[in-house]
C-alpha cells in the first residue's frame, strides 16, 4: 500500500500503518478370493476411494494427509515443463517486472505495467500470469512461456487474485472497495460481488476440500470465511490483539489449520478453519509476513519482514526450529520457493532488491538490485496440477 492508500484507509476512520507495504524505509491442511475346483482365484483388492468430500468440479485430492502431494521437486506439469524458468517481481513504485534468470541470478528484462504492481500470480490452468495493477485498475496477463506481456484487462482494485479450485471462478481480493469480486478466470468478467464488512481483504488460502478460504483483512484485524460455492461471507472474528495486521495465509500439510502471518503481532495465528474458533498467536519475529511450504511439506518458511530474517517451522514437532538471518539486514516480504525446493525467493520490500536463499543452510545466495517497492514476486514455473492464485499456491 502507498501513500494514495493511507489517505483513503485514514478518511474512513482506520489505522494508517504499512501493511502489505506502507511502512516507511526506516521503520523497518477386501473381496475374498473366489475358490474354483481348489484354486484361488487372485482377485486384487480395490483401491481405496479417496474419502474427501470435494468441492464440485474439483481435481481429485492426491493424498487426504497432504495437500501439497502434488508439489515436490521438479514435478511440473506437462503444461509448463517447457517454461523457462525465471523470477517475476513487481516494483509497486516503478510500475515495473524485473524478470530475473534464476541461475545468473541477473535481470534479463524489464516490463512496463501498470500503475502500482503488487503481485504476479499464476492462473489456475498455469498458463497465464496476472500482474495484478491495484491502482492502475488492471490485469497484465504475461504469457510465461515466451516472457511476453499482453494487452491488459480492466479490473478494479485488484490488490490480490486468487482462483477456486475447481477453476470456476478468479477470486480478486478487492482491497480498498471492501469487495471479493468472482469473475471468469479467463476473461475476468464479472460474476459476483461479495462486499464485506471488514477492512483490507488481502490474502487467502483454501480448505483441505476446496468449499470454503479464510482470508486476512489487514486493516481491521479481521479473518473471514467464505464458502467457495456459494460465494459467500460465512464467518468473521476479530484477532485477539490490539493493531492486529494479518497478511499471507496458508493451510498445514493435513488440512487441519490455517497459519496467519501477522506484521504487527509479530507471529503467526494458528487457526482450526473447520471450527473457525479464536486461534493463538505463535511468535515467529518481527514484522512476520509471508508464508511458503517446503516441497517435502515438513517445513514452513516465515519471512519477518522487519528484523531481515527468516524463520523455520516444522509442521510435526510443531515449533519453530531455526531462524535465519539475512547478513546485511533487508525486508523480506513475499515470494516463493524455486522446482527444485532448494532455493527461497524473497522480494525485500523497502530495499529494491531480491533474496535468494538456500533453504538447507540459510545461506543468502544472491542479492539481487530491482525497481523500487519489490512485493509479490512468483518463481515460475513451480510443481503442482493447478494454483489457487497469489504468488503461486499449488495443489
């Protein structure tokens, strides 16, 4: 968010602090076998039926225990297996995408956008990607195989894109009209608005079986439910702490909770999203912001955005285990993990630059200059049969 955003949030009476970006630069989820004349007939046992009940027109749900079955090093679809493979961040404040080669770690180019860039996110058939332009009011659809940008799409608000996981609908998170606009997720036109009460819709993720998200309202300290097949608000509740900014969401590898980076509370909330009950807060570091899975699904990486490091979680011994910490300071922000698993990218917001590290060791590998405001950059292409949108969310 920019200043235009401050100014607007202050004239309905909110809270103008740095969310997702508005801080200043110094504040830094047996048949028995037939018998014929004495032999047994070998008759194999039939598979087992997978018991998730999923949301309609929704690809099968690989494993019921893992939600990122379908994610693991090097497992691209035959859609994108012939995509080069680059780095895509946004500059929020040069209307700019630095296109970065992975293994040079160099800018290859440079694409003009519109105004205020915030993410770069993956449509849900992977063969597209949306720069969502939130105060230019468009959609710059990048085709990723050729690098290519093309003509753009008017939208309004698009601070945020998302897309259901039965791929029926685009999902744009309509931050500053206080709106979740379902549009086609090809055309984007629109289908149905669901405005909201709270302040700032921003991020979401979405349940084991697909029927319903939990998405973040950073203004208002607000999480909300929503019911995918029905497009419509079914819970809100207050975050239990003073200034509550909650930003990146993200479901555990079983589908039981939901983790919310908070950049005020300086930690993640730990919610149980079928119950939608008060969640507990767990201290990850100052400014914590965003949230990406390993490609094993054992680990979490949390960037805190105002301390320059990042923190570990390890889904079964449930607990932070290592904290990493960039060597000259930064703002790590939103981002994504390379193929393979081996690389995290982070976009460093107030520091026009980009990390890449090296998610066995910690190791900050490159440091890379950009255009101003770096937010939501996507590693593309990454494993998975479909996204559900923001920088890259893959089932």
């Amino acid at each position: 968010m920019n200043l235009l955003h401050r100014t607007l949030l202050a004239g309905v009476g909110l809270l103008a602090l740095a969310a997702c970006g508005t801080e200043s630069a110094k504040d830094r989820p047996r048949t028995a076998p037939e018998s014929h004349g004495g032999t047994q007939a070998a008759i194999p046992a039939p598979a087992k039926r997978n018991t998730v009940q999923a949301l309609p027109g929704m690809p099968p749900v690989l494993d019921p225990k893992d939600v990122y079955a379908a994610d693991r090093p090097n497992k691209l679809s035959p859609v994108v297996k012939d995509f080069p493979s680059r780095v895509y961040v946004p500059n929020t404040e040069s209307d700019t995408v630095s296109v970065i080669d992975p293994k040079t770690y160099e800018i290859i180019e440079t694409i003009p956008v519109g105004r205020q860039p915030q993410h770069v996110v993956p449509s849900w058939d992977l063969k597209t990607l949306w720069v969502n332009n939130n105060r230019g009011h468009t959609l710059t659809p990048i085709d990723p195989k050729t690098g290519k940008a093309g003509k753009e799409v008017e939208v309004h608000d698009p601070y945020n894109l998302y897309f259901t996981p039965n791929g029926k609908y685009a999902v744009v998170m309509a931050s500053l009209d206080r709106e979740l606009v379902f549009r086609d997720p090809h055309t984007m036109k629109r289908i149905k608005t669901e405005p909201v009460t709270c302040y700032g819709v921003n991020h979401a993720d979405f349940s084991l079986d697909g029927r319903y998200f939990i998405v973040s309202c950073e203004f208002s300290g607000e999480l909300l439910k929503v019911d995918t097949e029905r497009m419509k608000v079914v819970g809100q509740q207050k975050l239990p702490f003073d200034g509550a900014m909650p930003q990146d969401v993200k479901v555990s590898p079983d589908g039981k909770r939901f983790y919310i980076a908070d950049m005020m509370a300086d930690g993640m909330w730990v919610l149980d999203g079928d119950r939608f009950t008060e969640p507990t807060l767990l201290p990850t570091g100052k400014g914590c912001h965003g949230l990406y899975v390993s490609r094993d699904s054992r680990e979490m990486y949390v960037s805190n955005r105002g301390e320059g490091s990042v923190s570990v979680f390890d889904f079964t011994q449930n607990r932070l285990t290592k904290k990493w910490h960039l060597p000259d300071g930064g703002s790590p922000d939103m981002g994504g993990v390379s193929a393979d698993g081996k690389v995290l990218w982070l976009s460093g917001r107030y520091d026009s630059e980009v990390y890449a590290i090296d998610t066995r060791t910690g190791q900050e590998l490159a440091r890379i200059p950009v255009g101003s405001g770096p937010h939501g950059l996507a590693v593309y292409p990454q494993p998975g049969r479909y996204s559900l949108g923001h920088t890259g969310i893959f089932r």
